[in-house]
C-alpha cells in the first residue's frame, strides 16, 4: 500500500496505490475513478474497493482530481489522464504489469472514464492512448446528458466548446478497448439509457461493448453491491470478475521500465 503519491503540485493531485501482496500472483491494474458531480469525492473512501480486488490479483489505484469550484471542464479530465500517465511512468518502481490496465469509474467517474477512451485527445496531450487499456468497466455513468440542460452542471461544463467534446457518446470511433457497461433499473439519478446508448454506439462502430441492467438497484447501489453484506442484491462483483478473467490472461506478465507505452433526468448526478 503506497499512500499520498503526487502526480502533481495541487493537493488533490495525489493518488493511492494499492498492490498485490504476492506479485508472482498479480494479474493487472485497476485505476479506478470515482464519482461525486466533479463537485466532491476523496479517494481513501475507496479501500474496500481496493482490498476486494487485490484479494483476487490486480493492483488498485485511485486518484483525486480537482473538482469545481476550483476548476471547470476540462481540467479534471487531464487530471485523470495525467495520474495515469504517472502510473506508466513509475509502473516500475511498484512492478506494475503494463500489458493489462484496467479503467473503472462510479458515475462522474465513469463518464471521464469513458471519455478518456472516445475523445482521445485527453490521453494523446499525456502521451497515452486508448491501447494502452485492456478493458474499461462503467458503473452508472452520465455518458450521453448534455450537461448544459442542468443547473447543478452547467457552470461546470460551459467551457465546453462544442459541447459535444464533453460527451462520450459523441466520440465512439470503433477502436476503443472491450467495455463492460452496468446500471441499475431503479436508477433516478442518472437513467439506464446513458449506459444502453453508449452500448448500442460501441457496437454500431465495431467495437466490443456489453451493458447489464441490475434490477432494482440504484444510483449508489451499483457501487455497494461489490461489498460483501450487499452482494445479495446485484451480481456486480461476478459480472466485473468474469470481464477481468476473460481480458487477462495469466500469461504474459509485463512490467514496465521506461517512460509511457503509452438526455433525461432532471438530476444527472
């Protein structure tokens, strides 16, 4: 466990990085955004997250990112794309296997997640690109709102120019990495439809993408099925574990040593 490592000068530039005990037994990374309206989130919320993965073979990240007030669309995008970009150039220093990242994102988090992976100029102006990810696993994400309809949102996107640029569903180009795209039916805060839109635009353009509705699950139920008293509620955890077990392979280990490979609802969030 490596806590409060800085991938920049600001406060909320630091990342937590969580890695597998027995490293002849770890099989990929996750770098894991989290959501909060870009208004709010602090990463040490997220251990559990960590423990349940690193139980089962892959390191865990997770970073911080400046959110509004302070700053506004896209700056927090970069900061997503730069803490990943830190993770490909010290991957050595932590024995991280490069051949098999793995980006999930809750929410807000899901959709900078998505975007990362559609509009690829984020990942391009760090050095990356889509390819250096073997999967990406959205839970409940905002993908296709158009966040200038919303009060809550508008300031924090009103720089985006056009703002299609913000908006994941509007950059599927048929190359992005598999997805697997979950939601839950009983939903209010961001509607099921972002998640199946998103599916049905991957698809369209060739690219592997599979949505799961969860019945009777909502917003923040997605994310607390993966805890063990909840699981009852939501397969999540077996349906992540099946898209890791069929994107990373046990073989072919990589670990890096030199600098990068590299809508709806009336409240989205």
């Amino acid at each position: 466990m490596h806590l409060n490592l800085s991938y920049g000068h600001n406060e909320r530039q630091k990342l937590d990085l969580y890695t597998v005990r027995n490293r002849t037994k770890q099989r990929g990374v996750i770098i894991y955004l989290y959501g909060g309206s870009w208004r709010k989130g602090d990463r040490k919320l997220y251990r559990f997250l960590a423990s349940t993965f690193n139980r089962r073979g892959f390191s865990f990240v997770v970073p911080d990112y400046r959110v509004f007030p302070e700053i506004r669309y896209p700056d927090f995008m970069h900061d997503a794309a730069n803490a990943i970009a830190w993770i490909h150039n010290n991957a050595a220093s932590y024995d991280l296997p490069l051949n098999r990242v793995f980006l999930m994102g809750h929410s807000a988090g899901a959709h900078m997640g998505a975007l990362l992976l559609t509009n690829a100029r984020f990942l391009e102006e760090h050095g990356l690109n889509r390819r250096d990810f073997d999967g990406f696993i959205g839970l409940a994400g905002p993908y296709g709102i158009n966040p200038l309809n919303y009060n809550t949102t508008k300031p924090i996107f009103a720089a985006a120019e056009p703002i299609a640029d913000a908006q994941p569903t509007e950059h599927v180009q048929g190359s992005e990495p598999p997805m697997l795209l979950l939601h839950g039916d009983a939903d209010s805060t961001v509607y099921p439809i972002n998640t199946t839109h998103l599916e049905t635009q991957l698809q369209g353009a060739g690219s592997r993408a599979k949505s799961i509705i969860y019945p009777d699950i909502g917003h923040v139920g997605i994310l607390t099925s993966i805890l063990p008293p909840f699981r009852w509620r939501a397969p999540v955890l077996k349906d992540v574990l099946s898209f890791l077990d069929e994107h990373a392979p046990s073989e072919n280990l990589r670990v890096k040593h030199d600098g990068p490979a590299l809508s709806q609802e009336a409240n989205p969030f």
